[in-house]
C-alpha cells in the first residue's frame, strides 16, 4: 500500500468520535373504555384502538448498511465487507473492499467483535481545525480539494462502540459525477495532532478513488492535480 507521510503542518483538534444511539420505538397505548379494574363492571363503549404511526427512520438508520450489503460506487456495485453508516453525500458511493476475513486480521479483532465504520461529509462549521489542515495540506501539495469525508473505523461488541488505534482497511470511493477524471486523484488524510498523510489511489479505475483507512477517527480529502 503506498503513501508518503508529510509532517505535521498545523495544529488540529478533530471533532469528537460520533455517538450513534438507537431510534426510540413508538408503541400504541390501550385506550379502551371497558373497566379493567377486575370487578366485573363495565362502562361506556369500547373505543376504537388508535394506530401510532410508525416512527420516520433517522438519516443514521436510512444510510445503514449491514455487511456483504451490495453498494453502488460510481455505478458499480460492490459488496462492502464491513457494516456501518455510508453517509457521505459528496461522493459517488463508498465500500471497504478489503475482504472480511483480512479486515478482522488487520484491525486484530476478537472472535467477539464485529468491524464498523461510519462515513459522513466533512462539515466545515464544525470541522474548522480539520478543514484548516486540509487546505493547507492541499496548497502544499499543489491539488484541489473534491470532496472531505469524516471516517471512524472501529468494532462493535455487545451492542458497544469499540475505539481501535491500530490496523487499517481499503476504501473504495466514487468521484462526483462533476469531476475530472483526467486528472490524478490522491487523498489527504487528517488525523488527531493535525499530522497529515497523502495516500496515493490503489486502482486504476478512472471513477473511483481507493485508500486506505486507518483504524480511529479521521478526515479524509479527495484531492485532484
């Protein structure tokens, strides 16, 4: 896996780790009106049961993706080998395209842990120091930036977020349907202490963009020259 480390260029904080939390279950009440109260009496007529609609799906929950769930990357679809929140808008579709078997080998889970990434769109308000690193990791070297994606790369065990620090996975991402796929293609990344890696592309599919991802949090710039 190629890539050229630079050092540190400008102090940045990233934004905290994500906390996913599950969606609250709306359940109907019983509103007859017999008397339950076991006396054997009963009062008024027995309304009709009102239906509570069903709970509108949270974006975390309509961007879910279980693993082996087959995902359309700049038009092709891809099985993704690990579940988690593709919830990047800015790209053309992302998948881990690193194998199962090799994920749980290079993040060196447990047989009682499970892979789990989250991928949402940089958002510049709240990613101020991230984005500051960035721009100048792009000025330095001589690209333009396409597209910021914001990647955790952790497990889950018991229903829990497990925090990993070691181990990465290949990432395949689609460029935006806008971009030039004449140009060369390579990604900023963006880790805490503000220290910044340039990855180079490990296919040569003119559409996609694949990098590696490391285990912990991260901001991810595509960036063209």
């Amino acid at each position: 896996m190629k890539f050229r480390s630079m050092k540190k260029m400008m102090a940045a904080a990233l934004v905290a780790a994500l906390v996913m939390s599950p969606a609250s279950m709306v359940h109907a009440a019983d509103v007859s009106g017999n008397d339950v109260s076991g006396n054997g009496s009963s009062t008024g007529t027995p309304a009709a049961a009102v239906q509570t609609p069903a709970p509108i799906p949270t974006f975390e929950e309509k961007m879910s993706q279980t693993a082996q769930a087959p995902i359309s990357v700049a038009g092709t679809e891809i099985k993704t080998s690990v579940a988690g929140v593709y919830g990047a808008m800015s790209v053309s579709g992302t998948a881990v395209s690193t194998s199962a078997e090799d994920v749980k080998t290079a993040l060196a889970l447990t047989e009682e842990q499970t892979p789990a990434i989250v991928i949402y769109d940089v958002d510049p308000k709240k990613s101020v120091n991230a984005m500051a690193s960035i721009h100048a990791g792009a000025e330095a070297t001589g690209t333009e930036i396409v597209a910021c994606l914001h990647i955790e790369l952790g497990a889950r065990e018991s229903g829990k977020w497990i925090t990993l620090s070691d181990g990465n996975v290949a990432l395949v991402a689609g460029l935006p349907k806008s971009a030039d796929t004449s140009l060369t293609y390579l990604v900023l990344c963006v880790q805490e202490g503000g220290v910044i890696t340039v990855l180079e592309d490990l296919d040569t599919n003119p559409d996609t963009v694949t990098f590696a991802v490391e285990a912990g949090l991260g901001a991810y710039a595509i960036v063209a020259k």
